[in-house]
C-alpha cells in the first residue's frame, strides 16, 4: 500500500520543511485512513451504550409478543436479559427483534 506522501507530493515536500518523525506521520496516515471505519465504529459503540439505559420489565411476557420470531421468544423467555442492549446480543434474536423491542418499551 502505498503511503499518503507518494499520491501526494505537496504533503512529503511539508512534511520535510517541516521535519515531523516518522511517528507522527504514521499515526496521522493511520487516522486518515482509516477515520471512517473508527468514526462508524464509534457510532455503534454509542448506540449499544444507549441500548443499555431501556431497561425490560423483569417478569416481561416476551410470548405475548406476536411481532418477535419464534426463536427469539424462545431464547428471551429462557434467558431473561434485563436490558435491550443485553438482548440485543443473545444470539438468534435478530435486528429486528431488537427494533421490536424497542418500540414497546421507548427509545
């Protein structure tokens, strides 16, 4: 892969007046390029934070939900997460399972 300051000449030639260590200027190609997978990355890492704050009601009839998948019910009725965030990482409930959820008990 080549390196920010061989597609971009006017970046070496500051770069050199300027006399940055090679430290510096791996740790800024670092947060060029890859800025936009750690900005999304943020993003869900944030949300999954947020996840955590909608508590479930403890005793919640997840049966009584028509709208889960079979397999959903089945695994939140045995399991018994207390939050949405924790139920959003049982595996077999789905992304849509967890919207549902979060529709009958708030954003």
């Amino acid at each position: 892969m080549k390196s920010l300051t061989e597609v971009v000449p006017r970046l070496k030639k500051f770069i050199e007046q300027n006399n940055f260590s090679a430290e510096v200027i791996e740790q800024a190609e670092i947060q060029i390029k890859y800025r936009g997978y750690i900005e999304r990355e943020k993003y869900y890492a944030d949300k999954m934070h947020r996840l955590e704050d909608i508590i479930i009601p403890e005793g919640f009839d997840y049966n009584a939900m028509q709208s889960l998948t079979i397999e959903a019910r089945q695994k939140l009725s045995r399991i018994r997460p207390s939050t949405i965030g924790h139920a959003s990482r049982i595996p077999g409930v789905s992304p849509a399972d967890i919207n549902v959820l979060l529709v009958k008990f708030g954003r």
